[in-house]
C-alpha cells in the first residue's frame, strides 16, 4: 500500500454521527487507469445500500438516501 494511514488510537475517535453518507458514483470512462494508485472492483447486479448500526438498531438506506425496509432482516 503505498500511502498507508496511520494507525487510529485504541476505541477509535469520539466524533458525531454522520447519518447518511452520500455515495461517490462511479464515472465512465474510455480506458481503463493502471497503477498503485488506482484500485477496481467489479460492479454486480444487485443492491446497493447503506447499512448504519447505532445503538443496537440497524437501518438500511438506498443509495439516495431513502429508507428500506425490505431488509429488515439484515
């Protein structure tokens, strides 16, 4: 890994809780990037969903920011 972070203190950092994060969506482009830099995953079919756990309670949002309660069972 050519830019590692440091290393977070024990317990993580006390900060507030964001709430929904919005998602950078990927850019289409012509040719592929290549380097140390660049890392690809591969897009499958699928959902994409924010889980967020806070207190024991879990909720699901779409990628807009919506609630989704057809996973409750996540």
């Amino acid at each position: 890994m050519p830019y590692p972070l440091p290393k977070p203190p024990p317990g993580g950092i006390k900060a507030n809780y964001p709430g929904f994060i919005e998602p950078a969506f990927a850019t289409s482009i012509d040719k592929v990037r290549v380097g140390e830099r660049w890392v690809h995953e591969i897009k499958f079919d699928g959902y994409r969903v924010q889980v967020h756990l806070r207190d024991a309670a879990v909720k699901v949002f779409t990628r807009r920011g919506f609630a989704e309660r057809r996973f409750s069972k996540v």
